[in-house]
C-alpha cells in the first residue's frame, strides 16, 4: 500500500468513527438527555429557564427524581442526564438550593 492509500484509508476510518459517534447520540444533543423519551419537556425547560422560572424548574427536577425508577424500567436508562440538564439550568440562573 502506497502512502496515499494509507492516508485515505486512515480518513475514512476517522469518518467512519465519527458518523457512529453523531448516529449513537442522535435525539441526545448537547445536553445528553435523550429527549425523545421526554416528549414536550425540552420546550417547557427552556420556556421556564427564559421566564427565569425557579420553582417551576425545582418541581420538574423533583418530578424526574420521584419518576427515576419508572424511566429506567421503561427505556432502560434514569433520568440522571435529565435531572442534572435541570440542575445546570438552574445554576445559570443561580436558582435558590431547596
């Protein structure tokens, strides 16, 4: 194998890597949470984060605590990703600690 061989097969190898990487965390985004399985929460987050709604924030985080065990049993994963998503909401807006 030539040099140039090497060097495209090593591309396409990095390609290839990073496509698995893009399809594993489809419908996660930046934040981790599989939103997918939280139908209409994303926007009521934000909608809450932009009306700097701190109460509302502490009852949906609440709310995924009491609800972990029913998601993992459901989809197979907690709602961790979601609650600390809240948690870093919450901390941007520096939200009261309950």
């Amino acid at each position: 194998m030539t040099g140039t061989d090497c060097r495209l097969r090593r591309r396409g190898v990095i390609v290839g890597a990073l496509l698995a990487v893009l399809a594993l965390t489809s419908g996660c985004g930046a934040s981790g949470v599989n939103w997918d399985d939280y139908p209409g929460v994303e926007s009521r987050l934000l909608a809450m984060q932009a009306a700097r709604d701190c109460s509302g924030l502490q009852l949906q985080f609440d709310d995924a605590n009491q609800t972990n065990e029913e998601m993992a049993a459901r989809t197979g994963h907690d709602n961790r990703q979601l609650m600390a998503y809240i948690a870093g909401l919450m901390s941007q807006l520096a939200c009261p600690a309950v």
